[in-house]
C-alpha cells in the first residue's frame, strides 16, 4: 500500500485531464449539436474515472486474506529447498482441516482429509524427497465478515524433479480463515486437484507366463504418456546355456544373465557388453529389464504377475 498516494495522485491527474478536454468540446460543439460520434469519445474518456471510486475502496482485510493463500503457497513450495516446517506452518491453525480430491489424468478420483498433523507429517516426508513443485496463483474472489473470511483462487502447478518435469496440472481451492487477534490463520481448505499431463511417475507391469510361439513371458506395461497413459507389449525368450549363463531375447534384442545375478547387454559377437542390473530369477530379470526400457516415463515400477 506504500504507493497509494501516488495511485491517487495519477488518477486525479487523469480525471482533470478529461474533465479539460471534455468542457473543450462542450464549448465548440453545445450539447444540441453533439453527434453520437463524440458521445463515444466522451464516454471512453471519462469512464476510467469513474471506477476511480470502486478501485480506491480495497478492502485491506480481503487483501490480507489474499496476500494469506500467496504467502501460504509460496512457503509450501520454496519448502522443498528450505526445510523451515515452522515458515509453512504459520500460515495454518492447528485444528486446520483438508479436504482433497485428485484427479488424475486417467481419470480415477481419489478423495481424502488430512489433518493439521497429518500435513505436518506429509512435510516430513516431502523435504527427504527431490521433487520439487512449482505454482502459479490467481485470486478469484475473497469475502470477509466480521473475523471470518473466505478465498476462492486456482493454481497452475508443475511437479519436478531436478530440471525434469514430472507432472502437470491445476487446483481450484477454497480457502477458510478467521482472524486471532491481529493475524489471519487458514482452517479449513476444500481442494480439487485435476493432473492435466503426466510424464514420469509409477508404471505398472502385469506379467504372463507361458509357452507360445511370442516367447516364454508377455508384458504389458503401462507408462504416463502426457495427457494420458499408454500400454506397452514386450515379449521374452528365456534360453539357458552352459555354465550358468541365460541368453534372454527382449523383442529381438539379447541380454546375458549371469550365475543368476548380473544382466548385462549382449554384443553382436555374444560377448557381454554394458551391465543392465541385477535379477536373482526370471521375474526380477524382466522387472529390471523393463525399468531399463522404461526409463524415461518410470520413476518406479510394480510388477504384477
């Protein structure tokens, strides 16, 4: 609010500026003779003034209730890099509820409520994780009554992880709040969270076992694909050679799985190339050689058979 005075100053200004060009008009042109042409040119001209009265008339509590969700989210996301519990939590009282709702982007709904100590846990974890998240806020609507008040706003966020975004999306957020004294404290939050993109996050692998002619395993493997997920067939032949040494073919290429540990690439000549991983029997061979394929889309990856 420190540049208010001139916010005033530059409104005033305008107004008298118009308010000139307007009885200049007036006196080369009487009110009978106007034409409609400059009827529009006056009311362009003097219509800025007259939501002077509306923009000077803030009300400071619904800008402390508004500068309150911005403070809150920021703290939340600089947390992350911070660590400072305290500098998030201040921002909440301690019998603050949550009521979530995810979207995915496939589509699934998952509602919960946290709890003021759960939210204090849930920072526990988040600060031992390296992803971070990014937001972007917009103030729709804030009511104030007496010591409580309501926001209304969205926020465009981006999860990442390092310089890799992982996920994308938006929430559309109710923020309750009552005042203690002098400070704003936010105690209740009903929250819509819909994932618009996905890029890496948890793939899923279901697992066949069998004997026909497409190999002893079949894979289905679903992976985020953006805006949705995408499924995946892989097909494996698992050959056993001498002296402890398994040929495995994945859709045409080679692997060498060794004394039922180490897999490695196969060269052209059959000789060992770069190590893949490690498997100590076929299904963890072929979990690990589709987290290798996957990289890209799987932060981590469930193997169902």
């Amino acid at each position: 609010m420190a540049d208010l005075p001139i916010f005033r100053e530059n409104y005033c200004l305008e107004f008298i500026y118009n308010f000139k060009i307007f009885i200049s008009i007036l006196n080369h042109n009487p009110m009978k003779k106007i034409k409609p042409g400059i009827i529009t040119l006056l009311i362009i001209l003097l219509v800025p003034t007259l939501n002077f009265g509306k923009l000077m008339a803030a009300d400071p509590e619904e800008e402390a209730l508004a500068n309150l969700v911005k403070e809150s989210s920021k703290a939340l996301a600089n947390y992350h890099a911070s660590k400072d519990k305290g500098a998030v939590l201040k921002y909440f009282h301690e019998k603050m509820v949550i009521d979530f709702t995810f979207i995915s982007v496939s589509g699934k709904v998952r509602n919960e409520r946290i709890s003021y100590e759960e939210f204090a846990t849930h920072l526990d974890a988040f600060s031992h994780e390296r992803m971070g998240r990014t937001h972007d806020i917009d103030v729709l609507k804030t009511i104030v009554h007496q010591d409580i008040g309501v926001v209304n706003y969205t926020e465009d966020y981006e999860v990442t992880f390092g310089e890799e975004v992982l996920t994308k999306g938006s929430q559309v957020i109710t923020a309750t709040a009552k005042k203690f004294g002098k400070t704003w404290k936010i105690i209740r939050i009903t929250v819509v969270e819909m994932e618009s993109e996905k890029f890496k996050g948890s793939c899923l692998c279901e697992l066949y076992e069998g004997t026909s002619a497409t190999g002893n395993f079949i894979t289905k493997t679903t992976v985020p694909g953006g805006k949705n997920y995408t499924s995946n067939m892989n097909h494996f032949t698992v050959t056993k050679k001498d002296r402890g040494t398994v040929l495995i073919n994945m859709d045409g290429e080679n692997f060498i799985w060794e004394n039922n540990l180490n897999i490695f690439e196969a060269k052209e000549d059959g000789s060992k190339g770069t190590k893949i991983g490690i498997g100590t029997n076929s299904y963890e061979v072929i979990q690990t050689l589709i987290k290798a394929e996957f990289s890209e889309h799987c932060t981590d990856l469930v193997l169902r058979k």
